[in-house]
C-alpha cells in the first residue's frame, strides 16, 4: 500500500496530534504528493518557493551552487527528514539559496509555505519543532564550512568515501571523479590525484565501475 | 546613566511584554550586565556554556576556530544584537563549536540558559522570534560560506575593506595584514599580496596605520 499524505504527516511531525483538528484539516487540503526522477531538480534552480517538503522515499542532496557552476553538497535528507529550506520564502531571515536535486528517484509531501507558516505560528510546539530543526541543519552546514575550509584534503576525501559507503551500504562507491569533487567543492584533478595516491597505498581500487573501499583499517587514519 | 538590565531586556526583546511578569521577574533574576575588556574571549575558548547575551555597548566578534589556530569570521555582534550560539548548550541540535571574542571594549547582558530555554519553551513569541534569530545567523553564516569557497580572493578583499570601513565609520581600516588574514581564513601573505596589487591600481593606500581606501568606485568594480 502507498503511504498517503496523512500517513507521513501523522508519522513524521511529532506535534501531529497536538495540532487542532481544523489545523490537520487544513496542512492535509494543502499538501500532496509527488515523485521525481533520479537527477532532477527539486527547488532552487527555477522553482524559487517550493514548500514544506518532508522525504517520503528516496534521497535528496541540498548544495550550494555558485554563479560559475561550482558546487559543494550541505546535507542528504533521506526518508522521514524535512527539508525547510525549500520553504525558506516564507521563513523569514533565511535568504541564502540553497539548490535541492533528486539523487535517487524520490517521493515526497509537499506543503504550500504560506499554510504550513501560518499553522506554525498559532503552535508553540510547532515552533520549538521547526527552530530545532533548523538549529539541527545549522549544524551540519557549520560542519561542512569547518571540514572545507580548516581540513586538508586527504582528510575530507577519506570522510566522504566513508560515509558515501555508509550511505550505499557498500564497499564501492559508484561516483565519477567529477562528482566526488562537486560533493567537495573541490576540482577533478585533486580528486584524481588524491585517490591515485590513495591507490597505490592499497586503500582503495579505483576501476571504471567506482572506487572500491579496500582497508578500512588504514583509511581510517586519514580521518 | 548607565543601563540596567531591565533596560536592555525590555528595549530589545520585541516580546518582553507578551511574557508573564512571572516569566519576566525570573528572566531578570538570573540576568547580569558584565564588561568585557577589548580582545578577552567572552565564550568557546574555557567557557562552553555561557549563556544568552545581548551586546549593550561595544563590539563581539564570533568565528570558527581550528586545532590548528585558524580562524574564521562568521559575523559581528553590534549593539542589541543577540548571541543565542554562546548559550548553545541548553538549545537542541546546536552542536557546533563557536568562538565570540570582544573586539572593543564591550558590555553585555548575560542570562542563564536554562532559565532562558525553560521561559521560552511556554512563550510561542518568544519562540518564534528565536526561530527567526538563529534562521539569520544561519542564513549570515551560508553567506560567509559561499564567500568563502566561491568568490575570487580580490572580491573577498575588497567586500571585506567596504565592510570595515562601515563598521569603522572611517576611510582607513586599522587591521594588520595577519588580522584580516584571520578574519577571512586565508594567510598573512595572500592579503598582502592582494593589497599590494589593490594599491598599485591606485585604489587602496597601504602604511603602517592601516588600509586607507582612495577609489571607492574603482574598488566597487572587484565586487
């Protein structure tokens, strides 16, 4: 049986039953759900105000893009995660534009802004769920700024095959040199070269099909 | 006459009078006015559970810090501004480590943050105005970021330059090359070369007072 939109709202807010019945009435008439293809653009490219966005299935990647097309990936949101930023149009003080992809094909709610900013401000524990959340993201992205810009290199790429194989729950990690260095914000070629070395010192095996994690044991000691 | 607490607590906390007077009696028992002395560390360096502050007079500077001394800026705390980050313990999900240094001489208010998180929890407006605090630190420090990893060093310089000068209310900037080294996370000899070339092009002076910008519209062309 496909989830229904109550299905997701009820299991993944917390405040879900504290809410008025006329405010679940209200979040469920203004949001459905939808699917997006592996690759495709959920917010942030053309669509400037998406909404509430909770993961259904599947597994989005939130980054930064600059003007000449670099980028460097803040967070994952897999099933149950929230994405705020996607809402950020009506949450005030969030200006910065943060661009949502499809890594995988995705399902998600979606839930207008305005609505889900309206209901929030007459919930006390809405609003204590909805700062969490964003403290919580504040978090990972003061993560990432700390990893990017006091790591060395060696060190970052180490970290992201680990969690990449985490993520895949396998050895090999099914990414192009070029991707690998859009996740860093990082070039090709550093990429390349770091994981040549990383090669020839037996951690990994870099083959046409990814990069195969070898001794976890001694990558390790680059974290 | 100098400020009392009550003074700064009910001027800048636009929710100071939707509180109890219960709530607002236990927020100034357990609030205090303390100076800093220009250049002291005012949290993250021992103290890792300061409190909430509210800046009064002077100027608090709040940056990453690396193992290995490297630093950051993420953003300034002027007068009325909040530092929720320094009370970081008691609120959920905010994991990350923050160093806040007085860059003058400063006076703040200084509240316990159980006590703060504990009346905040039973104000929705007191909630949602957090909310909406951390959202903008947030959005100042995504800011920092894409800075950061996406903009030319002679951008970063000459935004940096613009920025102090407002801040400072004057043409010249009384920064070391080390200092704004650190305030930008890059080395002592990368500014110095950018200043050079800045001052070869006629736009900036350099002496041993400091960076004194002499074509402002020139200078805007880097931004």
């Amino acid at each position: 049986m496909p989830k229904t939109v109550l299905d997701v709202l009820s299991s993944v807010l917390p405040f879900w039953e504290k809410l008025s019945s006329e405010d679940r009435k209200t979040l469920l008439e203004h949001t459905r759900l939808q699917t997006y293809a592996k690759g495709s653009n959920v917010h942030g490219r053309q669509e400037k105000c998406t909404g509430f966005i909770i993961v259904v299935s599947g597994q989005l990647r939130a980054y930064l893009l600059s003007e000449e097309g670099k980028q460097i990936t803040i967070y994952r949101l897999l099933s149950n995660d929230l994405c705020l930023m996607s809402a950020s149009c009506v949450l005030k003080n969030i200006s910065f534009n943060i661009v949502v992809d499809a890594e995988t094909d995705t399902a998600i709610t979606l839930t207008n802004p305005d609505i889900f900013d309206a209901v929030s401000k007459r919930n006390p524990e809405m609003e204590v769920y909805l700062r969490e959340a964003i403290s919580a993201r504040f978090s990972e992205a003061m993560w990432v700024m700390e990893q990017t810009l006091f790591n060395k290199f060696d060190k970052r790429l180490a970290n992201f095959l680990f969690e990449e194989s985490a993520l895949e729950q396998s050895d090999t990690i099914v990414l192009t040199h070029e991707q690998i260095a859009a996740h860093l914000g990082s070039a090709r070629e550093v990429v390349s070269r770091m994981l040549k070395y990383f090669a020839s010192e037996g951690l990994v095996k870099v083959s046409r099909k990814g990069i195969t994690l070898l001794d976890r044991k001694r990558l390790k000691y680059y974290l």
